[in-house]
C-alpha cells in the first residue's frame, strides 16, 4: 500500500486544453496559406504545446476510446513526416491518460487525469462549427511514417 502510493505520488500530471480557432482572415500555418478552416491549439500546462505541429482533430478524438497508435499531430501541408512527427503511443489506465511520443532524439511521455483528457476534448467537440469552418487538417496521412 506504501509502495502504491509512493508511486502514485511520483506521477507528474499534466493539465491538457483543446481550443478551436477559426480563422477568418487568411493565415500562415507551416508554409500553408488558410482560410475559414478550424485548426485546433493544445495547450499543456497552458503552454501552446507543439505549434510546429498541426493537430489532426480526429485522431485526438479517437485518442479517447483507448490504447492505441494515434496521429495527433501532423503537418498543415497533411504529411505528417513534413513537420517531423510520429505517432503518439497512448495507453489509458483507470484514471489516466498517457502520452509516449517517440523522436529521433529520445521519448516524451505526458500523462493527464482522464476525465480531463476526455472533457477538454468534447467540449472543444461541442463547440465546432465545420460547415462554416471545415478542419484544415481532416485526416493522418501514412506516407514516410511506420
Ligand atoms: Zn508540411
């Protein structure tokens, strides 16, 4: 029981937010011109938390539903090797949810309280409007990436 709780305290949680933002002016995103689309900002411990990355909106859905190898991020151009990235190993225990992320470099790990993870996530959900502002970036594509 001591051990379990050492344990638990050892855990460093992280708080992640998911926010929309339509632009409605033409904007610069990774060399690509946008225009009335949604793209989607996370935030880590309210750092903007890997802006060279463009977020894939619906792999960061289907990050809830469990383990799994989940595109996340990508590049705006749509080829997720263009901006360097991989895709994130997420493992779901009872009351959290965990990032690995690999690089040439080394390994991330993130891990969030799950009813956060998933609250964030749907509420960002709720308050999309892609008829007006289509996803800039609807899919992860699998070119260069194992
Ligand atoms: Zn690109």
């Amino acid at each position: 029981m001591g051990k379990l709780r050492r344990s638990a305290q050892e855990i460093k949680m992280q708080e992640i937010r998911v926010e929309k933002r339509e632009l409605k002016s033409p904007t610069r995103m990774g060399g690509i011109e946008l225009h009335n689309e949604t793209i989607i900002d996370l935030y880590i411990d309210r750092c903007a938390s890997f802006s060279d990355f463009a977020v894939c909106w619906p792999e960061l859905i289907r990050s809830c539903s469990g383990n799994g190898l989940y595109g996340i991020f990508t590049c705006y151009c749509g080829i997720p090797g263009c901006a360097g990235a991989e895709r994130i190993e997420v493992r779901h225990r009872m009351r959290t949810v965990n990032w690995i992320m690999t690089f040439p470099w080394g390994r991330d790990r993130y891990c969030f309280e799950k009813r956060q993870y998933i609250d964030t996530i749907k509420a960002c959900g709720a308050s999309l409007n892609l008829e007006a502002y289509p996803l800039a970036v609807e899919e992860f594509l699998d070119f260069g990436v194992s």
